[in-house]
C-alpha cells in the first residue's frame, strides 16, 4: 500500500512556520496535520483558525486538521473557510457525529473520525460509510513527543480488516510516536497515513527522515 506522511506541525519551530511548511513540502511530505486543541477535552491548547488562515498561502499540500476539541459541530465551517482541506474529529465526543460528517461533507471536504488509545476500534465501524480517514491515536492526544504505545497495533489491525471486509477504501491514519523504528510496525498492521512530528522536525535532513518512513520493508 502507498504510504503517505502527514507532518505534525506541533513540533515545528512556530517562529519560522514558512520555513518549516517549504521544507516539509520539499521533504515529499504529503499533507500537514494541524492540531487543535481547546484545553477541555485535552489538556493542552494549541493554535485554531486564525492560524491556519494565515499560513495556508504559504503551502500548497493539503491542510489535515485533527480536532481534539469538545464541540467540534461550530467550528468546521471556520476551518473550511480558513483552507482545511480534510477534517478529522474524535468519537469520544458527547454530541451526535453524524450530523458533524454532514457539516463536513456539506463545506465540499473529506471527514475522520479519530479513536484514542482507550476507545475500541469497532466504535468508528457504524461510520465507515461516511469517511475517508480514520485516526488511531498511538498516544494520549494532547502533546507531542510521547512513546508509540504498542496495544494500539491490534486496533490499526482490526480496523483495516474491516475497511477490507466491506470493500471500501478508507485511509488509516496513525498519529503519536511515529518514527523510523515504529513505521515498519504501523504500516504492517495495515496503517497507510503516518503522522509524525517530533521525528521530522527535529530531523537535519527531513528528506531522509521522510524517506525512511515510507521506506519498504
Ligand atoms: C498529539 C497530536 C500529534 C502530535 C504527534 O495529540 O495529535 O499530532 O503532534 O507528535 P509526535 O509525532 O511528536 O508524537
Ligand atoms: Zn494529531
């Protein structure tokens, strides 16, 4: 399966965000996953739409908006006329996903659901239909820079066999601990998204780095 590399921009040097999107493009990065977090549902906050309006200019990959926020149904339309090109929120949030997917749809772009390490798998199955793109999370969401957390692999397993199962043609997407050394193990379990942050931007070469992750094995 053809691998992509979504770079987590979280760990770019954000004083310099022009430099860090060019070199991610020139790296043969295939999208930019922006993170957005409000402080409730994670325990962080990142960065929201006015961000993302200013710096679509300066890149031409798609933008992959992962929506870590507790009522993410008011906020897709801002992030659709900001220039998010796919939206992925998470199942774990208390209000009706559906009617979330159709706002997506709605707005002319792609939608994921995204699981933490804790939510089983089958959760996203009843959606399947609707998406493009799942999200395991491979880590607690809320903070860069953590350890791949292993028991996730049997969930990127399950998931995939499912996509298979039914003949569709969704993404799995990986995000939290990706690297060179977990690669091989997410991309065998049938994963074909990878998102990665630290790894990159602390890479010297990030050409190299992508390379590495979509080296075949
Ligand atoms: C974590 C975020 C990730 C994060 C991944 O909540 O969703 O996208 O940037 O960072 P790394 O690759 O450093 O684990
Ligand atoms: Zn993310």
């Amino acid at each position: 399966m053809n691998t992509k590399v979504s770079a987590s921009i979280l760990s770019a040097d954000f004083g310099r965000l022009e430099y860090e999107l060019r070199r991610s493009e020139e790296a043969g990065c295939d999208m930019i996953h922006f993170d957005v977090m409000d402080g409730h549902f994670v325990p962080n906050l990142s960065y929201g739409v006015p961000v993302l309006k200013s710096i679509r200019k300066y890149c031409r990959l798609p933008f992959d908006v992962h929506l870590m926020i507790t009522d993410p149904l008011m906020y897709i339309e801002p992030f659709a006329d900001a220039g998010a090109n796919h939206i992925t929120f998470h199942e774990e949030i208390s209000g009706g996903k559906d009617a979330v997917i159709s706002k997506i749809h709605s707005l002319g772009l792609t939608a994921g659901l995204s699981v933490r390490p804790k939510t089983p798998i089958e959760r996203v199955f009843p959606y399947l239909d609707r998406l493009s793109m799942v999200l395991v999370m491979t880590v607690e969401p809320g903070f860069g820079g953590q350890g791949f957390i292993p028991e996730t692999l049997e969930k990127i397993s399950a998931l995939r066999a499912e996509i298979t199962r039914r003949g569709l043609s969704v993404d799995v997407e990986v995000d939290g601990g990706i690297g060179f050394n977990t690669s091989p193990k997410v991309r065998a379990a049938g994963a074909n998204v990878l998102v990665s942050g630290s790894y990159l931007f602390k890479s010297e070469d990030m050409k190299a780095a992508v390379d590495a992750l979509k080296r075949d094995f």
